[in-house]
C-alpha cells in the first residue's frame, strides 16, 4: 500500500515538472490575461509566453495577426527591441492557438532571441498588439522578471559624502579651461534619495567603475549628486549620462535636465541632412536612451543685432508659425527664406510655437521633454540664432512659445522618481502631481508652487533671453498654473496663488530683460485677467467664433466686442485678440463648407468675406495676432490629417488674384498700423457699432488720431447690397477712399450702398 501512494507521489511530480516546463500547453489550460512557461524564467532557458485576451480586451474578438513588442529593461529603458512598434516582422508574430489566444517561444533563449550580448537580463517589457498597432491585448506596458546566472548588473560602492563645490548649479559647471562639475539634484517630497549616482561619458570611455572616474559625491544639504571632470578638451563635444537607482535593482539612465543638446537614438536619425548635419549627432555606442552633450568651448555665434527692441508693446502685430507646416523643408532653412515675404506683409512680430525639444519629430512641439534644448528637427543652435537675427534686422521681433504647465515622461525630473506601474510620474516627485488638479493637463502636470519648478523656470526663461536674445514669451495654458482643485466649472475663478506665480516668473524675465514681452494663454475670469494686465502681462483674446460667423455670412454669434480692451474696462493693450490661432477652426475654411449664400462656390466673394473680416479686425486698437497663411485664405481644416497633424502647404495661393486680393488687404491695413500706430494708441478717439444688432445697415468704425487723421469703415457682412444706416461722418473737409485712393465728393453725411461680403474704408489722408 505504502509503495503504491509513493509510486503515485512520483507520478504526480513528474507530470507537474513536465507541465511547467511543456510551452505545448492544451488550449483549455490556457488562461486569461498575459502568462508565460516556465513560471521563473532563466535568461539561457527558452521562455514561452501566452495571452488569452479577456472580454474586456481591445484584442477580444480580434481576427488579425498578433505581435509582441518586446525588450530587455535595462537601466530604465526598453532595450535590444527587435522591432518599432508599427513594424511586423516574423520573429515577433504571435501563433493563434485558438479565438482570443495567441503564444510564442523566445528560442533557443532568451538571451539569444534578444541578442544581447553581456548585458544582464533581470526584466522583460510586454506588449502585445495588434498588426496595425492600434489595439493593445492590455492598456498598461507588462513585466516579466528573470533569473540571469552569467551576467550581473554593475554593483555600485557605498555613498561618499562631500561638500558641493561653492557656486555650482543643478546641471553642467564649467569650472576652468579644462573641467566640468556635474550636479543633479536627488531629494525627494519626503527627504529620500536614490542609493547611487554615477557618470558616464566619453571622458572614462562609458565605464562604470568604483576608482573615482565615475562615482558620484553626495552632498545632502545641496540635495545634490555631483563630480568634477579634468583634464577635458575645450574643442571637443563630449557625451554623456548619468546612471543612477537603488541597491533593489531599480536604475535607470538620466540625461541632464540642463542639458543644451541632446542624442535621441530613436529620432535623431530621421532629421534630414540639410536641417542637421547627421555628423552632429553621432549617439554612443555604450548609450542608452536620451544623452546629453557639452562643449567646453562653445560654438559662438556672431551677432549683427545685439539691441533689438519692440518699439510699441502695444501695437504688436503678431505672425504666430509652425515650423513644421509653414515650408517644405519644414525647418528655420525655410523660414528664413520668407522673411522677405513677411516683412513685405508688415507684420512685426513672429510667434513661433513651440521649439524646445519635444517628443519625436513630429509635433505642434507642447510635448516638451527637455527645455533647455531647441528641437533639432528645426535645426542646429546656429540656424534658431541666425533666424532670430534676421528677423531682427527686419524689425521683427520674436517670441517664443513655451510650455511649461506639463513635461513628458522623457524629462529627467519625471523619470527620476517615476510609477511605472500606473505609467504616471510617482506620488513623491518633488517636481509634478501625480494627477493635474485641473482638467486640462496633458502628460505629466508640474507642481506651480514647489520652489524647484519655480526655479527652473526662471532659469530656463532667462537662458532664453540671454542666449538666444528673443523678445518675449507666450506661456501655454497659465490656466493650469494652479495647485487649486478645480473643474471645467471652477478652473477659470479668480486664484491668487495662480496670480502669485505668473507675477513672479514676469519679474524674473524682466529682471533678465527689461523689454521682453509676456503674452499669456489664460482665459480665466476678467477680475483675474486684468490683474495680471496691470501688472504689464498681455492676455490671449479669442476672437475666432465671431469671425467665422461673419466669414460665413451668419449673423448669429457674430459681434465682435469682445476683442476690444474698451469693451470691459481691460488695460489698453491688455489683449493680443485674434481671428485664428493654430487651436482654432479656420475662417475660410469653415466658409468654405458652411457659408451663406454662394459662399461655398464663390471664392471671389469668400476671399472678399475674409478681406471684410480683416478690415475688421487689424483696425481695432490694440495688439493682433494672424495664424500663419490667414491672410492667403488658407482654406484646409485643421482637422486635416488629425488635428495636429501635418497640413499641406499652398504657397501657390499667392498666384491666385482672388487669395492675391486679401494679401493686399492685410498689407495694407499692416502698414497702416505701422506707419500711423496714433490711430491706434490709447490716445486716439475709437468708437464702433458690430453687434449683431448692426446685422443689418452694415457695422461701422470711426477712428480718429490726436493730430487729426480719420477713418471710417463700413462693412456688409449679408450676402445681400445694404445701404449703410451710419452716415459718412462730417466735417473733414477732404475725403478719400482709402484703398483705391480716389478723392472723393459728396459723400460727406450720406449713407453708404456696400455690396455684398464687400467693406469700405473712407479717409481724411492718404498713405505715402
């Protein structure tokens, strides 16, 4: 009897040892969710790996093929990745062992499959996807822990505690001719540190090592790791990143937060020649992920303009351009060669959105990831300088749009203290929330009241101005600068904490720049608005629904008060109001599909709607903002290709005499603006009637200078002839119609017949 229970007890063991080492399991024994055979994966073992798709999974019901992404996790990055994410390749397909279950063996091992050479293998990463790679059998990335008995990870020494050296700042010190003290801050919400920092860098050969080459001191009080480096070569770019976790096995790799380039293996590599020479940019072959870089000896760039300065903050009149969209090279190569066109238009400031260093490529750029860094898909450091600087000799001033509500998990700050878990920066980073307290954040929200964001701000802004000489800034969603919880409701009232802080990132850019300009992305009640306003910030006005109303010949929602300082008692010159912003719909275009009456077919009577729009915009009092090719009555949605996708260019837009027509318009009333801003200024008498009320009889403004220069505009914005029901004012003894110059007679106190979508402007003076 006793034999027989031990001859069973044999039985069942082998048959448990067979199952868990047998990766031919039976379809019934397969079970839901990510699972793998053996249970404790060995790195020199094959490994099997299962997914049964639940019914709450994306993959569920899913009949295509099925692929893995998959790397080796290492030092904080996805590693020996055999594909892209989009890329199918054989190695990676999944074979379909019944509906919703697909399988795979990394054979003959792991480290094989991988080909990974010496690097220890102690995690997998895990996706599995659909072909196309819209569909994730689970949302969140999965890890699979294993056993490597032939490689071990670097084991890092004990901590050496010294003092910081006087003076030195978070990020690259060049301390002499020939060396470099390196500082990273490392201090927690709740005092803690990581276990180890080291350096590696072309400077000791990418080696980890305990000899003092490498390990970096703790400074406590600094909060800081840091290491000088001697002996450098001023001329040479050296590489570098910092390595750093704790004794559990959690490291990762940290380029500087400070850092002024980067290397980005992943993207680097499809940035054209012309745009960035691919010789500057040679990654590391013992890198991992994102590097820094720094030259002693600077490549210095020689300046034609050293005092540029905007003549009238008031009279701003700002072209807002995307890069990427605005010439075929989609770079500052491109721009630079229409500054002549934009000059020629007369605008005298150019918003450009943002260029610091962004995810990828391929962006509208608020996916900052490294702020100290321009996005070299633009171009090199030279060429945003040499585009700054022609500008200036232009009297084009330049503004940066920056983003600093939200960074990308790319950003050493969130990398440092990260949840990967919940893929979200972790619940002790000094930096960030973990959850942004108001409803519009997008990536990883920063904490607007810690004294560190607030101090890097300040340092990046003034890096800004003082390296690049721009002339101001537009801070993306200021909204969001709140560490107050708040909805959709909520999120607009008044917030002095909120109010505190912009006062304070102002004062530090004008401590740095006495004339920069700050523009603010804001749309937060007026009592908050015009308190920021007399402080000396400017306000975004959104003017877009109004005018695409008008454009389209509908009267509903179509009055234009709002853009008007006068209209609310805002300080004069307190709004950068504007038809078109890259955020908004375009006129022409939502004209073009919506539009009253012959609107949709006509583009002679459209681009004249647009003209009409224009002669109302750009001659209201204060400062203006055109999205770029407004003013060819660019007529693509801004949904095309998704809404921040590519858009396709029409410079031959400029061959068309009807788009030609509406160019002429804004050149003129630009010049206008520029040869005459007294018109314009807080000085001069400004009254109008466009609500919608003035529908019908047309809308007027009168305008009239302290040394006497007058305007009147009547506009018909129907698609009907009206006669104006505001009479030609009297008294000015000549008059003239100011866009074909013809003098005119009798016209004084009569009314006016405009035709159609047409405007007219009549004057006491006539341009030079």
């Amino acid at each position: 009897m006793k034999k027989n229970i031990l001859l069973q007890l044999i039985l069942c063991l082998i048959i448990s040892s067979c199952t868990e080492n047998n990766s031919d399991v039976k379809s019934e024994d397969y079970i839901e969710g990510l699972t793998w055979l053996p249970e404790n994966p060995d790195a020199d073992s094959e490994l099997t790996i299962n997914f049964k798709a639940p019914v709450k999974s994306k993959l569920y019901g899913y009949t295509g093929d099925v692929y893995i992404h998959t790397g080796v996790i290492t030092e904080g990055v996805w590693a020996f990745v055999p594909a892209e994410w989009n890329e199918n390749i054989a190695k990676c397909k999944m074979t379909k062992k019944e509906d919703n279950c697909w399988s795979i063996s990394l054979t003959p091992s792991v480290r094989e499959w991988f080909a990974s050479g010496e690097t220890a293998i102690n995690k997998l990463g895990i996706v599995i996807r659909s072909s196309d790679g819209s569909k994730k059998g689970i949302e969140e990335d999965s890890f699979i822990e294993v056993t490597d008995n032939k490689y071990t990870a670097f084991q890092p020494a004990p901590i050496i505690e010294q003092t910081i050296p006087a003076g030195t700042v978070e990020g690259i010190n060049i301390s002499s001719g020939s060396s470099v003290t390196f500082a990273f801050y490392d201090k927690d919400k709740n005092g803690n540190h990581k276990d180890f920092a080291y350096i590696l860098g072309d400077f000791n050969n990418w080696t980890l090592a305990n000899d003092g080459t490498s390990q970096m001191y703790r400074d406590n009080s600094a909060g800081c790791w840091w290491i000088t480096v001697e002996n450098l070569d001023p001329a040479k770019e050296y590489r570098f990143q910092y390595y750093t976790g704790t004794k559990d096995g959690d490291v990762i790799r940290l380029a500087d937060a400070y850092s002024e380039k980067i290397l980005d293996p992943d993207n680097d590599k499809y940035i054209p020649e012309s745009t960035y020479p691919s010789s500057e940019m040679v990654y590391p072959e013992k890198g991992i992920g994102i590097v820094s870089t720094f030259k002693i000896n600077k490549d210095e760039y020689s300046w034609k303009n050293n005092d540029f300065k905007i003549k009238d903050r008031d009279n701003l009149l700002i072209y807002e351009l995307h890069l990427r969209d605005f010439t075929s090279t989609s770079d500052l190569n491109g721009a630079i060669s229409k500054l002549d066109y934009l000059e020629d238009l007369g605008i005298n400031a150019i918003e450009l959105m943002p260029v610091q260093e962004f995810d990828g490529n391929d962006s509208w750029g608020y996916n900052p990831c490294f702020f100290f860094a321009m996005d070299k898909a633009y171009g090199t450091r030279e060429m945003y300088k040499r585009f700054i600087d022609e500008c200036h000799s232009r009297g084009i001033a330049v503004i940066f749009d920056v983003v600093y509500n939200h960074a990308t998990g790319a950003h050493p700050f969130a990398k440092l203290y990260w949840d990967s878990k919940n893929n979200k920066t972790a619940a002790n980073n000094p930096w960030f929330n973990v959850d942004a307290p108001h409803p519009y954040s997008v990536f990883h929200d920063f904490n607007h009241e810690s004294e560190l964001v607030k101090t890097f701000v300040k340092r990046n802004l003034k890096f800004l101005l003082d390296e690049y000489k721009i002339d101001g800034f537009r801070f993306d969603l200021t909204k969001g600068f709140t560490q107050r919880q708040c909805n959709e409701s909520t999120a607009s009232d008044y917030d002095d904490n909120r109010i505190a802080v912009l006062k304070e990132y102002y004062d530090a850019i004008h401590e740095a720049n006495e004339n920069a300009i700050v523009i603010l992305e804001h749309f937060c009640c007026d009592e908050e608005e015009k308190e920021l306003a007399n402080y000396g910030l400017k306000l975004w006005r959104n003017g877009n629904y109004a005018y695409c109303q008008s454009g389209m010949g509908w009267s509903e929602g179509s009055g234009f008060e709002s853009i008007y300082t006068g209209t609310n008692g805002m300080r004069f010159g307190g709004y950068i109001s504007f038809m078109e912003s890259h955020d908004e719909e375009r006129t022409a275009f939502k004209a073009k599909e919506y539009g009253n009456g012959d609107l949709k077919t006509n583009l002679a009577n459209r681009m004249k709607s647009m003209a009409t729009n224009t002669a109302f915009f750009l001659t209201v009092p204060g400062p203006k903002m055109i999205w770029q090719f407004g003013e060819m009555g660019y007529d693509v949605s801004i949904e095309e290709n998704g809404r921040t996708g590519r858009k396709p260019l029409h410079w031959e837009y400029l061959n068309d005499q009807y788009r030609k027509n509406l160019v002429d318009t804004y050149t003129m009333l630009l010049k206008l603006r520029s040869t005459l801003p007294q018109l314009f200024s807080s000085d001069a008498t400004f009254r109008w009637e466009v609500s919608e009320s003035y529908w019908e009889g047309c809308r007027n403004i009168s305008i009239e200078s302290i040394d006497g220069k007058k305007l009147f505009i009547v506009g018909n914005f129907t698609t009907e002839e009206q006669i104006s029901s505001a009479k030609v004012p009297t008294g000015w003894g000549e008059y003239y119609n100011f866009i074909s110059t013809e003098q005119l007679s009798d016209v004084a106190g009569k009314n006016t017949n405009i035709d159609p979508h047409d405007f007219i402007i009549y004057s006491n003076f006539l341009m030079n």
